[in-house]
C-alpha cells in the first residue's frame, strides 16, 4: 500500500515540475514565451504523467480491496515483486498511449510563426486551436484513448470500492466497519478530486472550442489536488496528527511566552 503511495506522489512531484517552474518563470520575467519543442515536450510529460496515474490510482483501490476483502492472502497476493510489476506497468502504460497523438500533434501545420497559446501550459486544447487544418479525427482519437484510460480504471475503482463497501457491512462490530473504512477515505477523496476536473476536460468529443473555460478546472487539476493530497494521506495518521499537535502547542506556548515577556519589559519601562 505505501509503496502505490510512493509512487504517487513520485507522480505528482513530477507533474508540478512539468508545469509550475515555467509558469512561475514566466510570471517573474514577464516574458511569456515558449520554444515549439518544449511545448511538445510539455505536452507529451502532461499526458503521460496524468495516465500513469490514473492507472495507479486503479491499482491502489485495488489494492484496497485486497488488503480489506483478503487480508490473510495479501502478502501473497500483493508481493513485493508483484508490486513493482504492476507500478512498472503503469508507468509504462501512460507512457506509450500518449506517444501517438503527441507525435501527431508536432506534424500539425499551425497558422503563424509566434502563435499565442490561450493557456498557462501547452495543453491539448489550446495547440488544437492554433491548427491551420481540420483537427476533428485528431480530437477523436484524443477523445477514445482519454475514454479508455479514465473512464476504464474509474470502472475498475468504482468496482473495487463496491466490493469493498459489501465485505465492509458485513463485518459485525461497528469499530471493525468504522477501521475499515477509514483505511480508504484518503484515497476516495483523491479519485473524487481528481476525476471530476479530468472527466470535464477531457472525456468529450471536441476540445479545441473551450479553452476559457477549461482553465480554472485546469487549475484544479494541476495545482490544487497535488497540493491537498499531501495533507488528505497525512491526516489520516495518528502519529502525523500527534506532531501537528505538539507543534500547534509549542507555537502556542512560544507565542504566550513572548506575549508575557513583552508586558513585563513595558511595565520596567513605565516605572
């Protein structure tokens, strides 16, 4: 289980650094531009780090559902060897699907030299926009591999929580469902994050005639669910919640103390 987790935030890591060190360059040197070739290598990296890990959020609820549904057999079933082949085939499964369309979408002839690209990043949609040529088949193709890579491992989480959830209430005692549910809270408001932006974006026939209002769900994606997902896994353990608290009650503490040292010091200085 947290070795699916590394992964993940392996994942996500490198998906920030695909987007926000050259969107902050750009916003600090107010020089927005980019080269053709890192735009296609920033497209391709995109794409290829999104599919990877909706794949592994697939494995992790099946995971889940493993360590919950079999718990004797998961050693077994989930060795260490059997881990790092699967975590291997995800990566390797996002990194392939996404080499098609990235190669047709360099060979696109687009209209002018210096073309603006309506988006903080070089997503699909804009780069489709700026084409001199009939896009449609092109997006069809985006639309069916975007199909197949989300709404196939939503398929295979939506049947693992299910399985889960029937297992789970057929457990007697209250405090054995209530542990057993936790175990997958963190990861369910993950997948829930994660896949309404990515539904919206993506999951649809046309892409290139709504880049206005893809870019605040853009946001969502690339920005705030990386940045929660540290906090929603951590939170959920108790050792990460005790030292939150000793350091809210020492700031606390150092807080008070200064706030009492500076009263005595301006009552000396009165008198």
């Amino acid at each position: 289980m947290y070795f699916f987790l590394g992964n993940l935030s392996c994942l996500e890591i490198l998906l920030t650094s695909v987007i926000i060190p050259k969107m902050l360059s750009d916003f600090l040197s107010r020089q927005h531009t980019i080269s053709f070739a890192a735009c296609i290598t920033q497209f391709y990296f995109y794409f290829f780090l999104g599919a990877s890990e909706f794949l592994l959020l697939a494995v992790m609820s099946v995971d889940h559902y493993l360590a919950i549904c079999h718990p004797l057999r998961y050693p077994l079933l989930m060795s260490g060897a059997v881990c790092i082949r699967v975590a291997l085939a995800c990566w390797v499964g996002g990194l392939v699907p996404v080499l098609g369309p990235t190669v047709a979408v360099a060979l696109l002839p687009f209209c002018k030299q210096g073309a603006v690209v309506q988006h903080f990043f070089c997503d699909s949609g804009p780069l489709l926009r700026l084409a001199c040529t009939n896009t449609k088949k092109l997006e069809e193709t985006d639309f069916v591999l975007a199909s197949l890579v989300i709404v196939s491992s939503l398929l295979i989480t939506a049947v693992s929580y299910g399985l889960i959830v029937l297992a789970v209430l057929s457990i007697p005692s209250a405090s054995g469902r209530q542990k057993a549910f936790s175990t997958c809270t963190s990861h369910l408001i993950v997948v829930t994050l994660f896949y309404r932006s990515a539904i919206f974006l993506y999951v649809r026939p046309s892409q290139s005639g709504s880049v206005d209002t893809n870019w605040a769900v853009t946001v969502i994606t690339t920005f705030v669910t990386p940045l929660l997902n540290p906090f929603i896994y951590a939170l959920r353990n108790e050792q990460v919640k005790e030292s939150l608290k000793d350091m809210f009650r020492k700031v606390v503490a150092d807080f008070l103390m200064n706030l009492l040292l500076d009263n005595c010091l301006n009552e000396k200085a009165v008198r």
